[in-house]
C-alpha cells in the first residue's frame, strides 16, 4: 500500500478514489507500518498536495511507537513529509528528534539538509 | 533546538560532501529559524565560496537571504553571490530577483551591477511577480535610492494589478519606496490609498505612520 502511494506520487498521479481507499485501508493496518512504509505513505500524500489529517495523525503514532527501528532516510522523509503538509505534531517532532540524534552520524548530506529545512518549515 | 545542534556538528566538517543546493538549504534553514550558529555559517561560506560557480540562482538567493536575515555581513562572500547572480541573471525567475534584491538592500550592499542586471532582467517580466515579490523589489530599490524610472512605472503597472492581495506591510512599503524616490504616480497612489481605506483596520500604528508620511511626502 505504501508503495502504490509512493508511486502514485512519484508519478504525480492524482486519482483521489483511490487514494482514499489506500487512506482507509492504511488505516485498518496502521500497526503493521513500518519505518519505510510510514515515510513513504507521509510523504506520498504530502507530495501529492492531498494531506490526509486522519492518516498524518495515525502515521504519527506509529512512527512514534517504532521510531527506534526507523533508519535515518525514513527520520528525514517522515520529517519532510509533516513539514509540508503543515501538520505540527510536538510529539511525533520529539520522537523523531531523540533519535536523530542519536543516529546523526548515519545521516548523509541530503538527510541533514531537509531535516533543517523540514525543522524551519514546520 | 538539540536536534539542529546536532546536524549543525555533523554538517559543519562535511559540507564539502553536500551538493550546493543542499548547503544553500541548510543555511535558509538556519536562517528562517533566526538561530545563528557562527561556525555553520562559517563554514557554508567557505564553502559556498569555494564552489559558487556550481550554485544556480536559487542556491544563490537562499545563500543571500540567509546571510540578510541573520545580518551576516560576510563581504567577500556576498560579492562572489552578486557575481555568480549576475552571471546566471538570465536563468533568474521572479522570486530569485526578488530575493536577491531584498537581501542586498536589507545588508545595505548597493552593488551597481548587480541591481542594474535585476532591473533589465524583470523589467521584461514584471507581469510575472507575485504580489509580495513586488513589494520586496520596490523596497529593496527605494531603500537603494535606485530611480530607474521605466522600471517604477512598469512596476506600478504590474502592482495595481495586485493590490487585493497586498496586506497592510506591502501596502505602506510600496506607498514608501515611490515617496522615497519621489515618484508621484497619482493613479498607483491613488489605487493603494483606495486598498489601505478597504484594509484599514488590519493596519498596526507603524504601518499607519510610513503611510502617512508617504502620502505626506508627496
């Protein structure tokens, strides 16, 4: 699910049915998400300009219940992903910061970079 | 914020790993946040400065409102930026020029060709700003004392377009710069002096003097 998302978005393909289906059944399965798939599906809808306040919430939840297993692209692109939908979530912001530090020397050049610019936009 | 020290720390000693773009983002970054982290930015600059050639006209507007906004009065980098602008001025679309004016007139840096090449490169597409583009690029010319009168009147005709989607900032800003430079286009003026009387109770006391002493001085 996540990756038709993610394909939709990298396609720009903006068919809001099925979007919605994928938003719904997400939702259904949300505590099988992982790192990836909730960075991924964050920064799907978000790409797609169609923010999902539902699924942002419970995508934030998640994230915050398995932020320990996420790697240090899935921190940025999930950071990315709620900074331009606009979405400031304090405790998804201090679950994701706790661990970028401590894995912030993982990050490469264009994951610190966002994650500055995620941090000014949100 | 402890996280931006982190990334600050991590940054600082491998941005000569980081595409331009990345080291321009992260310095608007900073900058939009109002931290200022000296050897970041130190950093950025030498760096910048070392591979400006690489950096387009956005990489070139982020690293010139960063240094603006954090009055980072870093002269030789600013002068390889104006340069570099001047060089892919062409490449340059509305919101760059508008950056790269406001940003060297917030620094008070009056780079002659520099603003002559903003001037023909927007004189031709002035249609194509956005409302707060304008209002920067009026400011930041007036606050140069740049009179370039075809340039002031094509702009009055692009703004009157727009004036519905001034606020209260861009409305006296604009009222200010044609005082400034004393160019009295009774119809422009006429216009935003009808935009303020629809918009005036968003208007805070320092607005309401700079429009005031506009109109005054005109």
């Amino acid at each position: 699910m996540a990756s038709t998302a993610w394909a939709f978005a990298k396609l720009m393909v903006k068919n809001a049915h099925c979007l919605d289906a994928i938003a719904a059944a997400s939702l259904r399965n949300i505590c099988e998400f992982e790192g990836q798939q909730i960075g991924n599906m964050a920064w799907a809808f978000s790409k797609l300009g169609i923010p999902n306040g539902q699924l942002l919430d419970a995508l934030a939840a998640q994230a915050i219940g398995i932020s320990s297993d996420m790697g240090t692209q899935e921190i940025s692109n999930t950071a990315w992903a709620f900074a331009t939908s606009m979405m400031k979530n304090e405790p998804l912001l201090h679950a994701l910061s706790s661990e970028a530090i401590r894995k912030i020397t993982l990050f490469d050049a264009q994951g610190l970079a966002m994650s500055a610019w995620s941090l000014a936009t949100i | 914020m402890p996280w931006l020290d982190a990334i600050a720390a991590q940054a600082s000693p491998k941005l000569s790993e980081f595409d331009v773009q990345y080291i321009a983002i992260t310095a608007w970054a900073y900058s939009n946040l109002t931290i200022f982290n000296e050897t970041l930015l130190q950093a950025i600059s030498a760096e910048a400065m070392s591979r400006i050639d690489e950096c387009g006209p956005q990489s070139l507007a982020n690293l010139a409102l960063s240094c603006a906004r954090q009055k980072y009065m870093d002269e030789p980098l600013l002068a390889a930026i104006a340069s570099a602008a001047i060089a892919k001025i062409s490449e340059s679309i509305p919101l760059n020029l508008s950056n790269f004016a406001w940003a060297f007139a917030t620094l008070l840096i009056h780079d002659a060709p520099l603003i002559d090449a903003i001037s023909s490169q927007s004189l031709p597409q002035l249609q194509d700003f956005g409302a707060q583009q304008l209002a920067n690029t009026v400011w930041a010319f007036a606050s140069l004392g740049v009179s370039n009168r075809p340039w002031l009147d094509s702009t009055a005709s692009s703004a009157i377009q727009l004036l519905h989607e001034y606020g209260p900032q861009g409305l006296s800003n604009t009222a200010w710069a044609y005082a400034k430079l004393l160019v009295n286009d009774s119809p422009f003026l006429d216009a935003i002096a009808e935009e303020v009387r629809a918009k005036i109770h968003q208007f805070h006391s320092q607005n309401l003097s700079n429009m005031s002493w506009s109109f005054a001085a005109l």
